[in-house]
C-alpha cells in the first residue's frame, strides 16, 4: 500500500513508542547519524530505540547509551536474509521509522514494514513515506546541535579494551589512519614513511591504524621502512567494536575522508584531514579539524572512484608535519 498520512512526531516522552532508527551502512555514514538517534532518544527518552546496521557496523553501535538494541542486517548472505529482516521488523510491530538511508532497500523495507508512521527525506520513495521533505530536526522539534560531542561516544567497555591493546604505549600518541575505502583517497605509502621518519626523529609516537589486507600489507612495510620504538602498527588489531576507545585516546588523528576521521571530529578529538577527490565530511555536530590539507589539482573535489593523477601525492610530509609538531608542542605544555 502506499500512504499519504502526515507524520507525526512522538508525543509526550515517547511513552509506547518503538522506534527502527535505519542507517545500515557506511562506518563514516552511521557515525554521521549518530547524532540524530542521540537527539531522538534526548528527545523522547520512554522510546524503545532499534538501530538497523549492516555487518559488521553492528559492533561499532554496540553500548551507545541511546540506542536500546541494534537489529543486525548480514548482507553478505542472499536475498531471503532481506525477506528474513522485513519478517522481523514486521513481527516486532514498531510504531515508526526514521530513516536516515534514502535508497531502494530502504525504501522496500518501508513498505512492507506495516509500520504505520515513516520519516525519511526521500524523492524517489516519498509515496512511501509520511514526511515529505520536512527536515528531521524541525519535523521532531528538536534544536539542532552546534558542537562536537553531542553524537557517538567512546563507551567505558571501549576505552577499558582500547587501554589494553595500547598497554605497551604509555605515553600520548598520534593515530595515522593510512587507508581509505577507495585507493584514491589514500595519502600514498612513501608520504606515510616520510611523515613518520620525522615523527619518530622529534619524539613522537606514531600509531598506524587501519583495516583489510592490503592496508596490512601497507602498515607492515611503513613499520618496516621507518624502524622505529616510536612507531606502533596497529593495522588489522583493532576491531570495530573497540575503535572508539582508541580514537578517543589519541591526542591527534591525521586520516583521509574515513570513518576515523569522522569518528574523530564528531567526539570532538583533534585531527588533520587529507583530501583530494572529495572535499571534507560535513554534517551535524563535527569538530573543525586543525588543519585541512587539499591535494594542489584543479579537479581535487571531483568524486572520481578512479583517477589516474594520485592527486593526495600533493600534499607533501613536510607541510602535514609542522603543524603536527606545532600541536604536539601545546599539547605537551598543557
């Protein structure tokens, strides 16, 4: 059926109310909602909150203080386990969804959910929907948040597991996330070496993070061109579940456009971001970076999967560098 009913918001506390909060994917894209759900929850604090995520994002959302469960969706398996997860969200007759994912699926799963009230800003889908194009912030009258700090947080199980991988590192350090999700928007291994040969050579503690094989592959050979006490690999050792404990100890984060430079910004952990062929994650709630370094090419920005110019090549170690080491110097006198 489709539905030309108003939405309305919950009323009162959000006594009765169940609501299936949807952004299943990415790591940067769930990190960016958080806020939304966190509000949500501020909002109407007697809700029941379900948080639909994709595997494996379900272990980062695992303990938010907001959400009371996170409804699991593996989609590695085939098309019944998206029947299979439509039967559950019709079964546990929710009274709404918020839906932050404006796709097909998302769409479809709308549609059939019998879910009487739906919220998603949606073109493509608004026969589905009840809200039209009603922001979510003014349709839930809820003040949108100004500052950092008011989305993800670091969980007292996440910092406990973070305290302990990083048991042999007892001093501040700086996080180099040195992948990306796609090879264009990595800063190029040789730049890595050279930025961490300078930390390393001015006391600096240096932690490369990182996940999949070919970041492995990448992390080993940073540690083993630079050969330094002060150079910790970590790629491939930090699990989703326990990410933000570690983000949330370091002192510094440089990244590309990733997940770990929004998880980052949105709790309000210093950072340096390296773009070239997208420009920098905006959304609710995100700390300014300290610096941001764009790739010197007359398309940087262009949204390019695939680009033959290595345009991140640019931005040479020297110049990341010096502010790093200007950070490190006030950092240490405070």
């Amino acid at each position: 059926m489709f539905f030309s009913r108003s939405y309305f918001p919950p009323p009162g506390k959000g006594e009765g109310e169940k609501i299936l909060f949807i952004r299943y994917s990415a790591l940067g894209d769930i990190l960016l909602a958080t806020p939304y759900a966190r509000a949500l929850k501020e909002k109407y604090p007697k809700c029941r909150l379900t948080w639909l995520a994709a595997c494996p994002y379900e272990q980062v959302l695992e303990g938010q203080p907001y959400i009371d469960r996170v409804l699991q969706w593996d989609r590695r398996q085939d098309n019944t386990a998206f029947f299979r997860l439509i039967g559950e969200i019709r079964k546990t007759r929710f009274t709404r969804i918020v839906s932050l994912h404006n796709s097909d699926r998302g769409g479809i799963m709308a549609l059939f959910s019998g879910v009487p009230q739906r919220y998603c800003r949606s073109d493509r889908w608004r026969a589905v929907y009840n809200s039209g194009n009603e922001s979510f912030w003014k349709i839930h009258d809820i003040p949108v948040p100004e500052t950092a700090g008011k989305g993800f947080v670091a969980t007292e199980k996440m910092l406990e597991n973070a305290s302990a991988i990083l048991e042999p590192l007892k001093r501040p350090f700086v996080l180099a996330a040195i992948g990306a999700s796609k090879e264009i928007k990595q800063w190029p291994m040789r730049n890595w070496v050279e930025f961490a040969k300078k930390a390393s050579d001015n006391g600096i503690p240096v932690v490369l993070a990182g996940d999949g094989a070919e970041e492995r592959a990448k992390g080993e050979e940073i540690y083993r061109l630079v050969s330094s006490d002060l150079l910790y690999n970590l790629v491939g050792l930090i699990p989703l579940s326990i990410l933000g404990g570690v983000v949330k100890k370091s002192a510094l984060v440089i990244a590309g456009d990733t997940g770990i430079l929004n998880m980052a910004r949105i709790m309000a952990v210093p950072s340096i971001a390296l773009l070239g062929p997208t420009g920098l994650p905006s959304g609710i709630g995100l700390m300014e970076p300290e610096r941001v370094f764009i790739a010197e090419c007359c398309d940087a920005g262009c949204g390019k999967d695939h680009c033959r110019k290595r345009c991140l090549e640019s931005i040479e170690a020297e110049n990341v560098f010096q502010p790093v080491v200007s950070f490190w110097e006030s950092f240490l006198s405070q």
